[in-house]
C-alpha cells in the first residue's frame, strides 16, 4: 500500500497590530505584506495556510472612539495577496466588548470569532482566546456565556478531529504560558485556572503544541513534563527582541508518509503525535532600510512584568 501523503506547510504570523509601530498605519501595513510577499515564495499550494495570531488592529482607544479606518483596511491590504488560506483569529485588541466583536466579525466576515478549518489530514482549531484566559466569574455575561460555548466547542471539534484521525493545530492570541504551565499568573497569559482547563483539554486528546503572539517577541517554550510546547512570534508591527530575532515569521512542515518537502534552513523537528513530526524554522525578515521601524527599546521596559522563571525551567526569552 503506498504511503504517499499531501505534504502539510503553514505560517505562523505574530501580532499585525497596525497602527501600533512608530512609523505608523502604514509602514505596518507595508511589513505585513512584505512578510505575505516573502510567504508565497515558501507556500506548497492553495491549501497552505497563514495563521494570523491576533492583534490585527491597535485601536489605542479601546473602543472610545471608531477604529481608524488605516487600520482596519491595513489589515485587508496586509493579507490580501497570500497565495493561500489566511486563518484570522482575534486579540485583546481586537475584541473587549460586543460592539467591537461585531465590528470584528463584519470586517473579516466572519460567522464566529472561534472555528475551525480542515484541510486533508488536518484539523486547524482557530480560538478567539478573549473569552477563555480569564476565571468565568471575571466576565460580563454576554463574553461568560460566549466562553462557555466556546470550551464546549472545543471539546467538541477535537474529538472530531481524532475520530477522522487527523492532525491538529491549535492558535489562539495569548500565550498558555510563558516558562511552564505552573508559573504564576500575569498579564500575558491564562489565568491559572483556565490554564489548567486548557492544558487538560489538549492533553485528552494528545494535542502537543500550541501556536499564539501577544508577546511580541519570538520564542518557543516547552512543559518540563516535555509534553506540550507554546510556539509565540513576535509579529510584524512592533518587537522587543528587534536585536536578535527581530521581525519575521514561522514556518511549519507536517512531515507525515513519504510527503516531500523543499528544504528548510535551520530547521528543528519536533513529535507531533505518533506517525507525524512537526519540522519548523523561523524567518528572520530581511526588511528595505526604509520598512524598518524606529526602535521601541526606549518604551518597551514599560510593558507589564513577566512571571518569575520556576526553578528547572530553561526557556530563554531574547529581547526580554
């Protein structure tokens, strides 16, 4: 029997945020789209897929005022020529209220901010993770009883997935966990509660990685346990490691059968269950002296404070 299997590749992009670089709307824009332009040269096909981790507007108003127009139509324009399927999902600043989860929703259209997209062998499991870090006590009621859909839709599609036997990536906008899945809460994560909800979930069904931005700055971090592996990129908008990694995106191969894949630099494979590895690398964009952003270092010590490294913990944050 042959063992001949399609060949799987998609690209995780951190946080678009436009509107939040210092060379503003469009400059983010412009990168966005050089980072889709440098994409399809890697792109094996119409079923590759672009994860698009959130963030994709600033909206510095927080909902005070209208989204800027610049912003949201940066986010079309950004995307638009990607020889492939672009998977939205939303961030903190995307989604803080009703109102601006149907702003979000018309504007990608878009049925519900959580779904799910298959393509042959895999399920893709795309979350709007606003309505799941937080305890459910902590939520208005129209955003409790969205995450409470959503958890039960989660439960639901996964062990649909395994009965077909596929594959699964899961993405959402915040981090599980930063160094490992008992460190302390803090702003960028879970909350400690819904973490172990989550982590619980994925384990049931054997799913060992996870694909998030919020962090802005690139870096991948595995349980001691070494079961299950949080991958963050920093995006294309605004990066605290613009030393080191600095602005770019991940590549991912699911290396399944006898799929041929055109060779990746630097690449590190990973298990992704048993019959599948998960072969990655990470593309450090080579941006025109003029797409370069000014430098956020002056700015970016004001961001909210990390959670302590527990001890044994060997994940290295660049840029932090």
């Amino acid at each position: 029997m042959s063992t001949t299997t399609a060949p799987v590749r998609f690209f995780q992009f951190g946080d678009p945020q436009i509107g939040m670089g210092l060379d503003g709307a469009e400059g983010d824009t412009r990168r966005l789209a050089i980072a889709v332009e440098h994409a399809n040269t890697r792109a094996l096909g119409p079923e590759t897929v672009l994860l698009l981790c959130g963030d994709l507007v600033h909206w510095a108003s927080a909902g005070s005022q209208p989204c800027p127009p610049a912003e949201l139509d940066g986010v079309v324009t950004g995307i638009s020529q990607f020889k492939g399927t672009v998977l939205r999902l939303p961030g903190n600043h995307d989604i803080f209220s009703p109102a601006s989860r149907a702003l979000y929703l018309s504007t990608h259209n878009l049925a519900e901010s959580y779904y799910a997209h298959t393509v042959p062998g895999v399920t893709f499991v795309v979350l709007d993770a606003t309505t799941l870090i937080k305890e459910p006590k902590q939520y208005e009621e129209v955003e409790r009883k969205h995450g409470e859909g959503q958890w039960a839709w989660i439960e639901t599609v996964l062990g649909e997935a395994r009965k077909r036997g596929d594959e699964v990536v899961v993405a959402g906008h915040y981090p599980v966990y930063i160094f490992d899945e008992d460190e302390e809460d803090c702003y960028w994560t879970f909350a400690a509660g819904p973490r172990r909800r989550f982590m619980s979930l994925m384990r049931a069904h054997s799913v060992r990685h996870y694909f998030c931005g919020h962090m802005h700055r690139t870096f991948a971090a595995t349980t001691r346990k070494g079961d299950f592996t949080v991958w963050v990129v920093g995006g294309t908008s605004t990066v605290t490691d613009e030393k080191t990694n600095s602005y770019g995106y991940r590549v991912f191969d699911l290396i399944r059968g006898d799929a041929a894949f055109p060779p990746l630099s630097d690449a590190t494979t990973h298990p992704m269950s048993q019959h599948t590895l998960l072969r990655t690398s990470y593309v450090r964009l080579d941006l025109p002296s003029d797409a370069v952003p000014p430098s956020c270092e002056e700015w970016s010590h004001l961001w909210p404070k990390l959670p302590a490294r527990p001890e044994g913990v060997v994940t290295e944050l660049v840029g932090v």
